[in-house]
C-alpha cells in the first residue's frame, strides 16, 4: 500500500485484520463496545475544553461614577478581561509554551498594585449610604430595643470612625433622636453585687441586661459630646466647629425631653460650661432658653436646684465675669413664685403653719394609739410598699419640694448678695430686677442691710448722672460698659417698696419700721430728668431702633449690651414705684403733702413724654383722684387754698415745694394736646375732682 496522508481518528472499535475488513462486525465485538462506553466521562472532556468569555457574560465589579449625564457603569478594558480569563484551567494553556505559561516578576507587581487599587466613592454617594445605614439601625432599634441593642454601638462607632464630619454630625444626632425613644419613664439604678448574686427569673434578667447595656451606651455617649464641647484652646483646635455645635444642641434636645433619666449633671455641664464664656452666639442662645426652659418645666425643684448649683458654681469661679444674661435666668424660676417661706443666703424659716404645731422649736408628741404586734407589723409593710410606689411613680411630696425650694432660694440670693458687694457694674441691673421680683421671699433679719446697700446704690447712680461729658467720651473710647443710672435707681425703689409690700400686712404695722422716705424723695427728684430722657419707652427686645451711626456700636468696635435688663422699659418701672407711692395699703396712706407733690409734678412730666408715657402717668393720676380726689382738689380749685406763699417747682425736698400755693394749670394744655386719648383722660381726672367735691 502506498503511504499517504495519514488522518487522526478516534478507535471506536478493537483493531481488525486487514482481510476482514469487508465483513460485518461480529457479536462480541458490539458487546465490549457497549462495556467500554458506560467508563467514558464525557462531562470531564467538555470541562476541559477550551473557552473564551465575551464582554457580556462578564460580570461587572466596579462600581458607578458619576458624570455630566448621569451614574454611569465603568467597563473593564480587553487586556482585564483577558487576564482574568487567564485564570481559568484550560488545556490550551498546559500545552502551551513555558513563556506564556510563566509570569515575570514585573508584570506580578503590576498585577498587585492593580488589585490594590480600591475605586473612590464620592462624597456625596458616601453621605447617602450614611443616612440610609443610619435609618436602618434607627428602625430596627425602635421595633424592638431588647433585641438590637447592640445597633447603638454600630453608631457609636461611626461617630469614632466616621471618614467625613458630615456622617460623625449625622451619627451623633440619630444617636440622640434614638435615645430619646428609647429611653424609660425612670432613672435605672446601677446594679450591685447583691442583685447580680440573686436569684431573678428569666424576664427579669433579659430586663436588666436590657438597661445596663442601654446605661453604658448612653453613658460613652454623653462623655462623647462632654468631650466635643470642652472649651480648651487645645481641644478647640482638633474639634470641627459645626460638629461642637451638633453635639450642644444634641445635649439641650436632651436635657429637655428626658430630665430625669441618668447622667443629667453632665449634660447640665456641657450648658453651664458654654455660658460661662462671655462670647454670644448661637450655641450661647440656645443653652441660655434651655435653661429657661428647664425652669419654666420643672415641677418638683429638683433639675432647678442642680442648675441653679452649678451655675452659682462656675459664676464664684469666674468671679462674675459673665454675661449678664446669665443672670437673667433667675428669674425665670417657676417654684420661687410660688413657696411662701422667707429666706436669705444662709438660712429660710419656716412656714406660719409649721411655728403653730411646735412648741419651744419641737413638735408635741401625739397620743400613741394601741396596736399588737401583727398590725405594727403589717402597718411597717405598708409604709414601705407606699414608698417604693411614690418612687416608682415619680412622686415628690410637699416636704421634699419645699427643701429644694428652700435651698434653691439660698443660691440665689448668696449669689445677688456678692454681686452688689461686689458692685460689678455690668450685672448690678439683673440683680436687681432679681431682688424687685423675690423680695417678697427675703427674710425679714435681712431688711436692714438690703436697705443700706440700695441706699449706697442710689447713691452711686446719683454721682454716675452728673459726671463730666469728658468722663463719658474716655470711657467710650476706652470701650468700658456704660451703667444705665437712672434704671438701676428706679430698680432700687422698687426692690425697696416690695420688701414691705411682701410681707404680712398686720405684722409689718407692728414689727417693721422701715423708713423709705429716702426712696420717696429720690424718686420725687428724678421725675423731671425721666421725662426728658429719649429712651423713656425704649425696649431693646422689641424695638425696631438702628444704632446711631457716629456710635462706636455701629462701627462694631464695641460691643454693649443696650439694656441691663431686658424685661421693662423705663416707663414701666417708674410707674411700678409710683404705684407702691401714691395707692399701695402696704404702706399706709401717704400724706397730702405728698400726693399734692407728685400730682403736680406729673401733670407737668406729662407734657415732655411721648404719647404711650403720657396715657400711662394721666391712667395712674384717675386712680389717685378716685382714692384722694379731696385732698388734692385745691391745686384744681384756687378756693380751697390752705396756706400763703410762693410754689418752688425744682425743690428736691417735697416738703419745701409749698405745692398748694400753685395750681395745675397743665391741663388746660393737656386739653389741647394732639392726641385724642390723652385729652380724654385729662378731662376725666377734672371731673373726678368736680365731682367728689
């Protein structure tokens, strides 16, 4: 046979000898051909073929970016696809040659650092996945607490760990808006070795496991935004300045909705220490009303007296370098409006009720009644059961809010008493707009000194008025806060007619003898000075006044605060101490020596101020005319005189001024005033006196 191109062919069957090649195939040979196919693995053989991925099947592991059009999917170049492929067993690569089947050490290197390489998520695309991730573990944790409580350290750590300050303020926030749900009606008492020793059923242990670890996750919490807020220069440095403000205002959201729960002093504290900084901004005015607010909320006295400590606490510390608006939180204390003991700075007496039923300063022993031994037994059981039911419902009795009263009280007036000691010029307004609203609360022992310090006082103010204007000019360029002098005396009048005024009627005739003509006269001499002031009826809170524009404050050189309190505008106030003048029962009635005075010198007042302050003084002179009409008639009728000489219009003292040798001629111009009202009200006073007569 002649040699030929030989073709590879699969033996389907046992060789044959060439001379039987044109008969058919036997039996046997068929059945080893059935035998022998039962062993193939055909599944193997088409494993091991070779194969190549299109582009399409190949899955993507990048992820999108974001361009003008849109996020978009990035694909993978030819030479990655054919590299991953690469790794894949096929037989074309074990018959292939040594070269490509090696790799050499550069193309390795290469291939790490490409592996390395992580694809960067935007900004914006990591925000989102914080809100979503931070949803998810705020939803799952108010569903069910006792099952999820360890979601609270999952957002602890991405306040710790967080790669943006945008995720760490959205962390620290849903941290607080959490809690807030979460958090019981009551304070969690730390477990002792007794309790973990004891014998507990199932419920209750899952109970306490529940608390101490929901108590230990707040507890790393509140360190965490004490530890954000601290106003080190150093810490200042390290700390973003908006997420020092999250973390204030995460600290007044709870202070306000869960008071009572655990670790209330360290929120107080971060509040306290942000207002012992003289700087305003924000964060200054919204721990300032969360103070206030605390104030106007507590009912028991208990967050109020804790307050109060820590903010008479830091401003000793400071020695009372403060803003004065810090002061102006006092007054916004709920509970001293309404305890009815006296007190001062060191001590506060007792109720009259409670003098009654003692006897040389001990209670009298009531008549013991007869009970055996099993009801002295039950009645003890009794009590206690009542007691923890008291505390499990939050309920505080009269003696205990009186005591935090009492001591809250003491705070305050220690603190009002060291500041006009002190005579700090800048806090000397909210002090005393503090002493006019609780001097019915101060104790009687104390009157005598309280007086002499208002009287020096008075008498500071009266020395500020008549300074030169070259003092007033150094001490505006030297940039010192001015005192606002004629307020603070109508203030002193006031705290002084209102500690009589807040006493017993009938043991202030018989026990007091204060003598406040020295307030009386000041306050007779300072009438015409009010009238002509432009700031009468200015109120810095509400008026819609722009600075003067040759003022240091408009250049922002300075900055003054332009009231030193913020609550009564000086209209207010003089009309506060004339009332207590002319028409309080406190104080007796005054002699018509006194009610001609001021009559007289109102009428004239009247016709300087504006049309507000002049309605206000005619409203108070009708209620003078409708209690004295009589006694003061002759100044409207010149029959009625009772004396000769002259009328002395600038004496300071009201007994020389001869009052009732002049008439009040005023009001035939009040009559032609341009307003209508304010010529109604003259009218009116005229014919309360016409007609009484």
């Amino acid at each position: 046979m002649a040699p030929g191109r030989t073709i590879k062919r699969r033996r389907l069957s046992p060789p044959v000898d060439e001379e039987d090649t044109s008969s058919p195939p036997s039996r046997d040979s068929l059945n080893d051909f059935y035998s022998n196919a039962a062993e193939w693995d055909l599944e193997q053989d088409y494993e091991r073929r070779p194969r190549k991925l299109g582009k399409k099947d190949k899955e993507s592991t990048r992820l999108p970016i974001k361009t003008p059009e849109g996020f978009q999917m990035v694909e993978e170049s030819e030479q990655e696809a054919e590299e991953s492929d690469s790794f894949l067993g096929t037989d074309d690569d074990e018959d292939g040659d040594e070269n490509d089947a090696d790799f050499d050490d550069e193309d390795m290197e290469d291939d790490d650092e490409d592996a390395e390489e992580t694809p960067k998520v935007p900004l914006k695309l990591q925000i989102i996945q914080a809100k979503e991730e931070l949803a998810k573990l705020a939803t799952i944790i108010n569903e069910d607490p006792e099952e999820h409580i360890s979601s609270f350290k999952t957002m602890a750590d991405m306040v710790e760990n967080g790669q943006h300050v945008a995720i760490q303020k959205l962390a620290l926030a849903s941290q607080a808006a959490v809690y807030k749900d979460v958090i019981p009606g009551y304070r969690i008492r730390p477990l002792t070795e007794e309790d973990m020793s004891a014998k507990v059923s199932k419920e209750v242990r899952k109970l306490r496991s529940f608390e101490q670890s929901l108590l230990s996750g707040y507890k790393h919490y509140v360190q965490k935004l004490l530890d954000l807020t601290k106003s080190s220069k150093r810490d200042t440095a390290s700390v973003d300045p908006g997420l020092k403000s999250i973390a204030i205002n995460c600290a007044c959201n709870l202070l306000l909705s869960v008071p009572h729960f655990n670790f209330r002093t360290e929120l107080l504290k971060i509040l306290v220490n942000r207002l012992s900084r003289r700087q305003i901004d924000a964060d200054f005015i919204k721990c300032r009303e969360t103070v206030e607010e605390v104030f106007r909320k507590d009912n028991d006295g208990i967050v109020s007296l804790e307050t109060v400590r820590l903010l008479s606490k830091m401003m000793k510390a400071k020695d009372f370098r403060v803003h004065e608006s810090v002061l102006d939180t006092f007054l916004h204390l709920r509970l001293l409006s309404e305890f009815s003991a006296k007190g001062s700075r060191d001590r506060v007496d007792r109720a009259p009720a409670e003098e009654e039923n003692t006897f040389n300063g001990k209670k009298p022993k009531q008549k013991r009644e007869f009970r055996t031994k099993r009801e002295r037994k039950v009645q003890k059981e009794r009590k206690a059961v009542e007691k923890d039911m008291k505390e499990a419902d939050a309920l505080v009795s009269h003696e205990e809010r009186d005591k935090n009263q009492a001591e809250t009280l003491k705070l305050v007036f220690g603190t009002y008493f060291r500041i006009l000691k002190l005579r700090i010029p800048n806090l000397m307004g909210p002090v005393l707009e503090g002493l006019a609203k609780y001097a019915h609360l101060i104790n009687q022992d104390f009157f005598g000194d309280l007086l002499e310090a208002l009287k020096d006082l008075i008498g500071h103010a009266d020395k500020a008025e008549v300074e030169d204007a070259d003092e007033e000019e150094a001490q505006e360029e030297s940039g010192s806060t001015s005192r606002d002098a004629q307020r603070e005396a109508l203030l002193c009048t006031i705290t002084a007619f209102a500690l009589l005024e807040g006493q017993d009627v009938s043991k202030a005739a018989s026990s007091l003898h204060l003598d406040l003509s020295f307030f009386v006269k000041h306050l007779y001499r300072s009438l015409y000075s009010l009238s002509v002031n432009p700031d009468v009826e200015f109120n810095p809170t509400k008026a819609l006044r722009l600075p003067d524009p040759n003022s240091h404050e408009a250049n922002g050189s300075t900055h003054r605060s332009k009231s030193k309190v913020n609550f009564q505008t000086p209209t207010v106030l003089l009309l506060r101490c004339l009332q207590s003048t002319l028409l309080s029962r406190a104080h007796g009635t005054p002699p018509t020596i006194r009610l001609g005075s001021f009559t007289k010198r109102l009428m004239t007042t009247s016709l300087q101020v504006p049309e507000k302050s002049a309605l206000a003084t005619l409203s108070l002179l009708n209620q003078v005319a409708k209690h004295h009409a009589r006694r003061i008639a002759p100044l409207w009728h010149s029959e009625e005189r009772k004396g000769d000489g002259v009328f002395n219009p600038f004496a300071a003292d009201i007994e020389t001024t001869n009052v009732f040798a002049g008439t009040v001629w005023e009001g035939e111009l009040l009559r032609l005033h341009y307003c209508p009202q304010v010529r109604d009200a003259a009218a009116d006073i005229e014919k309360l006196i016409v007609g009484r007569n």
